[in-house]
C-alpha cells in the first residue's frame, strides 16, 4: 500500500479540484479510482466519505467567501440527505465485495451520464431574492432530491453531487448557489455515513486516508478558484466523461 501513496494524493488532487468547481465529483472519481488500485470497496467509500467531511466544508466556506449568496439554508435538502446517507450505509456493508463494486460502476456510469445531459434553470444573473424564493418554493422535491442522493453517497460513496448537483438545477436552482449549499449539506451527509461505516466495522485505513484528505484539500481549494473563471457547462461536460468514463472501467473490471 505504500508504493500506492503518491497515486493516492493525485487521485485526492483531481477529485479535490473537481468538487471545489462544482460541488459533484468527489466521491464519483475517488472511489472508482481507489477500487482500480486494488483498494477494498468497503475501504475506499469509508475513506472517501470520511475525507470529503472537511474537504466539503472547506469548499463550502470558500465559496461562501467569494459570494454569501451561494450558500442558502437548506434544511429540506439537509433533513433528506441526512436520512438518505444513514439509511445508504446501512445497505452496501450487508452486499458482497463484487456485488458491491458492480453497483458502484454501474451508479458512477449513470452519474456521468446525467451530468453530461443538458442542464437548465436560472443564470448567475439572477437577483438573490429569486434564488431564495426556488428555495422555498422547491421544498419538496429538494427533500426527494436529498434523500435520492444522500442514499447513494451512504451506499457507495458516490451521488450526492453528480445526483444532487443535477437534479436540483433540472429544479431551476440557481447553478453556483447550488454548488456552494450542496458543499455545506455535504458535510453532514458524509458525516452521518462515516460513523455508520466507523461503528459497524474495522475500514479505517490511515494510509488511505491521509494522502486521500491532504492532497484533496490542495485540490478543493483551487477548484474553487477554478469555478470562478470558467464557463459551468464545459466543466460539467468535463466531469461527465470522467466520470462516465470511470464507471464503464468498474463495470468492465467485474466482468474480467
């Protein structure tokens, strides 16, 4: 394990940068990466949800600075995510290892594919009382959408930003204030998973989490500089076909 350490951090780096730009990423790109390097698939959702408590906070807060209004308060989308993540990791420790990992392949493929699929809802233009008033009108669905989501960060360590990024702009969320409250609301969706992961069973691997953690917040914080100074819908095209292109590799591992 220790000649895979600098593979490690540059897998902490890319995800770090990716989830910094657009709130999606971290879990998509970390975990499939840390499975092809022969990482447990138990070992790798535990270390990447562990990880991106911090790493989310630390991007949240960054955006919060460049523009408060990127980061509303989400109750609906934190409530859902929360509960979804619980109930998530409650499921992948009872599936076999294989199983495991073809579910991952086959959630991070669809993930990749809903991001490359075009987005609309409001422009960075739009007056922040508008954005608020999304907010309070969506309530609902953004529960729905947080629990979808926040379930498949608990179960495979991946989803709440390709999923919840998506759908809540298909919901007419303005796209960075999306970015900045799903990092927030990250935070305690990836928490409430971690300790489910940390009590059930021994996956806490310092090896893999510290390059993971250490690199990934170099990564979170110029990903957010990023964000500033590129265009949303190249970025989310990018992402897509990354992590498309991870989730056909998973699925096409388990067959070989």
């Amino acid at each position: 394990m220790t000649a895979l350490l600098p593979i490690i951090a540059l897998v902490g780096i890319l995800s770090g940068w990716i989830v910094g730009a657009s709130a999606a990423g971290w879990g998509a790109l970390s975990v499939p990466l840390l499975i092809l390097l022969g990482v447990e698939p138990l070992v790798a959702i535990s270390s990447s949800l562990l990880a991106s408590i911090l790493l989310s906070l630390l991007g949240g807060m960054s955006h919060w600075r460049y523009d408060p209004s990127r980061v509303a308060g989400l109750p609906a989308l934190l409530l859902g995510g929360v509960g979804g993540a619980f109930v998530g990791s409650l499921v992948s420790p009872t599936l076999p290892g294989p199983i495991l990992k073809l579910l991952i392949g086959v959630t991070t493929l669809i993930m990749g594919l809903l991001t490359l699929v075009r987005q609309n809802g409001c422009g960075l233009e739009d007056p922040i009382d508008l954005k608020a008033e999304k907010w309070q009108q969506r309530r609902p669905a953004i529960f729905g959408i947080g629990a979808v989501a926040g379930a498949s960060a608990g179960a495979f360590g991946t989803g709440w930003g390709p999923i919840g990024v998506t759908l809540l702009i298909w919901a007419g969320i303005p796209p960075h204030t999306v970015i900045g409250s799903s990092l927030m609301c990250r935070t305690l969706v990836a928490g409430t998973a971690s300790i489910s992961y940390l009590l059930g069973s021994d996956l806490f691997r310092w090896e893999v989490f510290l390059p993971l953690f250490l690199s990934g917040a170099g990564g979170v914080l110029l990903g957010v500089r990023t964000s500033n100074g590129l265009s949303p819908r190249r970025l989310r095209k990018f992402l897509g076909g990354v992590v498309s292109l991870l989730g056909a590799i998973t699925i096409a591992k388990y067959f070989v």
